[in-house]
C-alpha cells in the first residue's frame, strides 16, 4: 500500500507542473495578457475577366472570349455576370456596380 502511495505521489509530482507550465509561458511580461482574437472574414478579390475577343454574326446574338473562354449575355465569369456584349464593348456587373472591357485599338501613330 505504501507503494502505491509513493508511486502516486511521484507520478503526480511529475504531471502537475507539466499542466501548468502549459497554461503560462514563464518568458512572457509581467501584466502581459494575449489580445483577443476576433474572427473577420476575409474579403475575396475577384479579378476583372480579360477580354480576349467579341464575335459579332448577322442574325445571332454577339458572344465574347474571356479568360480564353466563350461567354453569351447572362453567363457568369469569375463572380461577374456579363450583362450585354455588342461589337465595341462587353458590360460586366458584379452587385451594383458595373464594368466596360473594350478591346484594345491597334490605332497606333508613328
């Protein structure tokens, strides 16, 4: 019986100030308490598609190739809807706010 006391003693010398070395760090300041965490939602950074091309044929509706894909009135593209697309511009809308994607003028002066 003795020992079981003596064991149980040893082990419990043993343990205890591992639990609590756990629950304070001895560098740290005195006063010093963690900040708080709070938990923000991190706000995702949708990229403006690339306009790669606009297909315009008589008698059927323009379509356009974004980010190397085709695209009709209404598809959604990287959280934008495109919302129209006609031979000189394609309009993106994402919530309230809306974007024009042009293609580039090879108009170049020497």
């Amino acid at each position: 019986m003795d020992k079981k006391i003596l064991l149980a003693t040893i082990v419990g010398a043993i343990l205890v100030p591992s639990f609590c070395a756990a629950e304070q760090d001895p560098t740290t300041p005195l006063g010093w308490e963690q900040p708080v965490q709070t938990s923000s939602t991190v706000k995702r950074k949708h990229r403006l598609p690339t306009l790669n091309s606009i297909v315009c044929k008589p008698d059927m509706p323009c379509i356009a190739i974004m980010n190397n894909k085709i695209v009709e009135q209404g598809h959604s593209l990287n959280g934008y809807r495109v919302a129209s697309i006609n031979s000189e511009y394609v309009t993106l809308k994402r919530g309230d706010r809306d974007w024009k994607l042009e293609l580039f003028r090879l108009n170049v002066k020497q």
